[in-house]
C-alpha cells in the first residue's frame, strides 16, 4: 500500500529577527501536529545574475548568503525541537509567488509579520499580507507579543471570529481543531450592529431594533458551530455576540487570546483569495497571532 505523503509546515524566513520567532513558533507547531517543517527563503539572485553567469562562476555571493540564512534557522528549528523532521530550500524567486506555490502542498504556512528593511513595519510585511490573501491553505502571521515569544501558549484560548454564512466552514473546523490540540477553550465571536437608522425615540420601540440584530447574531453563531461542536465534542467552547464591529471586538479580545481564526472568502478571478476588512485590520494590529483559512 502507497503510504500517503505528509504535508509539511512550511515557515518562511529571510534572516530576520522576526522571522527567527517564526521558526520557534513554526517548529512548535510542527511538533505539536506531528508533521515535517519546511524553511524557505525565496531569493532573486538568479534574476540579477543571471543564470548561466552563476553557473560561470561557481557558487555567488549571493548563494553563500541564501545559504547562511536557511541553515542557521534550520539549526534554531532542531535546536528548539529535536524531534521534528525540517528540511531547507532557497528559491529562485520572489517570496510572494514562491510562498503561494509552496502553500499548495502545505498543512500551514507561518510567516513573521514584518522582514528585514527599514520600512518593514509599514508594509505588515507586504509579503505576509499578501500571500495571506493569495494562499490555499491557512496562513499564520504572528503579530503581537507572541511574535517574540515562540508558539508558547499564555491564555489557553483559541479565538474565532465568525462571519456570515460560515456554517461548518474551513475556518470553523481550523479553530475546533486548533483548540483540541492545544488543550485550550474555542471562543466564537459574532460582532453584532444596530444602523443608526433603525433606532427611534418612540419609549415603547427603543430596544426592539437592537433586540433583533442580537438575536440575529445568535442564529448565525449557532448555525455556524453546530456541525464542528458536534464532531469535536471534546473542545470546551463559548459562544458569545459582541455589540460593535467585527474589527474592533476581534481586536479588543485577541489581548487575551493565543491565536485568532478568521475566514478568506474566494471571490473568484485571477488573483484568487482576496482578504475583508476585518481578516486585514487584524493582521495589522492583532494582539496575538492571525490564522488566515480560505474557503473551500
């Protein structure tokens, strides 16, 4: 009997301090599912130099460098955690393309949330946000205190942002099973509004508008859930609506949460998945990590 090939973990690295805490937190999580890591640094000195003139000369400058920067995060991945098998890979193109096309094989792809550059904090990094947008399997970006501190978990809470029509979504059975993993408790979140234009004086009629936007709220969680709670019986959750916006009750909770889940809706086209406003405002300002799932 063919035996079925493990999908990787793949983290992307650049050489940065950041994308060495993505090592840790990627290597933990390697360990944690019991799958291989793959580190890749997506380099371009083959389309400065040319290919035949690298093959002229050997082995460039440039090589030497992609080199050292694979092999000392691979030397952090097995010093962190001996027990998970990694493998090492430069690659002679951009890192948005190259990271997308690694995503295709991938069980996850963890990417720092900033690289090397003076003007990396403005940019996310763009490379983050963009593969985020354009791969097809979940994408982790570590944002906030976590990016520092490897895949350690401090609250023992998994936090899942739930949207509209995300019965038994991609997203909904990541965080059930993100959860069991870790041991931590699911928190399902529905943001909830009631538009100003819905509101009255009327002293009889006040509540009635907000009542309902509420109660809708609840069927959508409820709906959502159901499947996955079913399947994952052993995952403890809570289930809660939030009044406000979906961007600020995720952000508001996720300072007291190890990962945030939020969907990516594939809108069709060539340029395949492409991020809300809530999945981009909180890859930009989560307090912890941001796990990106695309539909299926």
């Amino acid at each position: 009997m063919e035996k079925v090939m493990e999908k990787p973990l793949v983290v992307g690295v650049d050489g940065s301090d950041e994308s060495l805490h993505a090592v840790d937190w990627a290597a933990d999580e390697a360990a944690l599912r019991g799958v291989p890591l793959r580190l890749v640094f997506a380099s371009l000195w083959e389309r400065y130099e040319g290919a035949s003139l690298a093959q002229g000369l050997g082995r460039t400058s440039e090589q030497l460098f992609d080199d050292r920067i694979v092999e000392a995060a691979d030397r952090r991945a097995r010093g962190r955690r001996p027990e998970v098998r990694t493998e090492t890979e430069v690659l002679p193109d951009a890192p948005v393309p190259a990271l997308v096309r690694e995503a295709r094989t991938a069980a996850l792809v963890v990417l720092g949330s900033r690289g090397r550059g003076a003007i990396a904090e403005l940019l996310l990094g763009s490379v983050s946000l963009a593969v985020a947008a354009h791969a097809h399997c979940p994408v982790v970006v570590l944002r906030g205190r976590h990016d520092r501190s490897g895949g350690g978990a401090t609250h023992g809470r998994v936090l899942l942002g739930v949207g509209e029509g995300e019965d038994g979504s991609a997203a909904v059975r990541f965080a059930f099973q993100e959860a069991g993993r870790r041991g931590a408790v699911l928190e399902a979140v529905r943001a909830w509004r009631c538009p100003a234009y819905e509101t009255t004086d009327h002293p009889l009629m006040a509540g009635e508008p907000a009542r309902l936007h509420e109660e809708g709220a609840v069927k959508v969680l409820e709906a959502a859930m159901t499947d996955a709670a079913t399947e994952y019986r052993a995952v403890e959750v809570h289930q809660r609506t939030a009044e406000g916006t979906a961007r600020k009750v995720l952000l508001d909770a996720s300072a007291s949460a190890d990962l945030l889940v939020v969907g990516a809706r594939r809108r069709g086209g060539h340029f395949g998945l492409q991020l809300g406003r809530v999945a981009h405002t909180v890859l930009h300002h989560s307090a912890c990590p941001v796990a990106v799932v695309p539909g299926e």
